[in-house]
C-alpha cells in the first residue's frame, strides 16, 4: 500500500494499557497482512512488561526499544514516559524462550556508555 512496507502503531506517551495495545494489534495486524507491523511503546518499566505481552500475544514480533529506555515524546510534556527499555524487551523475550540474534554483550556495553552520556 503507498510503498510501505513497514509500519509502527504508537503509544508516543505511555498513556495505552495493556488491553488497548492488544485490541490495537489484533484490530490492524489483520487487516494489512503484507505490511510488518511493529509496536512503538512508551512505558515506565513497572507497565513494560505487560504492554510487550499483550502486543506479542497479538502477534506484533517488531518492536522499537532504547537502551536504558532513554527518550521519549516532547509533546508528553513534564509527565515524560521513556521508550520501552531494550534491556526489558530483550529479557521478557528471553523468558518466553525466544531466541534473539543480539549480542548481550554488546547491549551491555551500549548501556554502560549510555550512563556516562545521560548523566
């Protein structure tokens, strides 16, 4: 459609539960098959996990992260929710027994390096 091939369906300022980002998932993945769609969330780490359930037991296998979960919306004002934290993201995947091609070492050292930019 249009030349997209890629698309990600946004909680640009972590306002989505878990049951909003499922039914968003299972309301559009279906309805454009050819496209890979990706979920963009914003979270605090408390409310991560859930939202990276409920996307994946909708199907969503895309999802932007940051390390350390740096970031986030300027339009969300003094309530600033960060991105989905790479290192949650990465874990929760692990623990559903999935395996995942990146380097858990060099994630670590990304984040070390992130500590000393982000102070």
């Amino acid at each position: 459609v249009l030349g997209i091939h890629t698309f990600a369906l946004a909680d640009t300022v972590g306002l989505a539960t878990p049951d909003e980002v499922k039914a968003l998932c299972n309301m559009i993945m279906p309805s454009f098959p050819a496209l890979n769609i990706g979920a963009h969330l914003h979270s605090n780490p408390s409310a991560a996990a859930a939202k990276i359930e409920a996307a994946y037991l909708a199907g969503c296998r895309r999802f932007d992260s940051a390390i350390g979960g740096y970031g986030g919306c300027p339009m969300a004002g003094d309530t600033l929710v960060g991105n989905l934290n790479t290192e949650q993201l990465l874990y929760w995947l692990q623990q559903q027994g999935n395996q995942t091609t990146i380097d858990a070492a060099k994630i670590e050292e990304a984040l070390l390096f992130s500590q000393k930019v982000f102070v």
